[in-house]
C-alpha cells in the first residue's frame, strides 16, 4: 500500500471523530495530507460503514453542540416510569426555584427604578 492509501485508510477510519468534532471536509484533507477531492470520494463507504448519509457527512456540526459519542454499538439504556417522573419532579423544581429568583430580581430592579408591580 503506498502513502496515499494508508492516509485514506486512516482518514476513513477517523473521519466520524473529527466530523463530530466540528472540522470541515477541508480540515480533515489538510490533516492526513490529502486532497479534499480524495475524502469526498470516501464519503460513500464512510456513510455505509457508520450508517449515516453521504449528505449528513456534508453538513458542518459545531463542535460544541455534538460531542463525538459512537452509539452505533451501545445498547440503549431504558428508565422505568418511577425514575423519569422523579427525574421531571426534579427539573420542574429546580425551574420553579429559578422562576422563584428571577422574579425577585424584577421585583427589586422595580424598586429600585420606583415601579410598582
């Protein structure tokens, strides 16, 4: 195999990694040393190996909002019906309480303004 292939097959073998990373077609070229035209090519059997689309490859995702997690080969974890609605009970609390401080916060800047409520 010569240096090109190898870098293909790295390329091929990381590309879902740094996709949800947040780099770009461009990015990941520039990183293995390839050119942009070789990793669009890829994107076919990069797509059918990681059970994605050639078009979800194509869209940029920020990095922020999706970190890399490989779900393809974890089970999915259940919660019995108890569990959730105390995980809800929990939220709806903690947004109650800072419902609860964000109108105190009004309610003091209105004074302090000489407002009303």
């Amino acid at each position: 195999m010569g240096k090109t292939n190898e870098r293909t097959l790295r390329m091929r073998n990381e590309f879902m990694e740094l996709h949800f990373s947040g780099l770009s077609i461009p990015e990941i070229a520039k990183k293995f040393g390839l050119s942009t035209t070789s990793v669009y090519g890829s994107l076919d059997l990069i797509a059918e190996a990681n059970g994605v689309t050639r078009e979800s490859l194509l869209q940029r995702i920020h990095k922020e909002h999706a970190p890399f997690e490989r779900t393809k080969d974890m089970p999915l974890k259940t919660m019995d019906p108890e569990t959730f609605n105390l995980h809800c009970d929990l939220a709806i609390a903690e947004i109650n309480k800072l419902l609860g401080e964000v109108k105190e916060i009004i309610a003091e800047n209105k004074k302090l303004l000489g407002e009303e409520l």
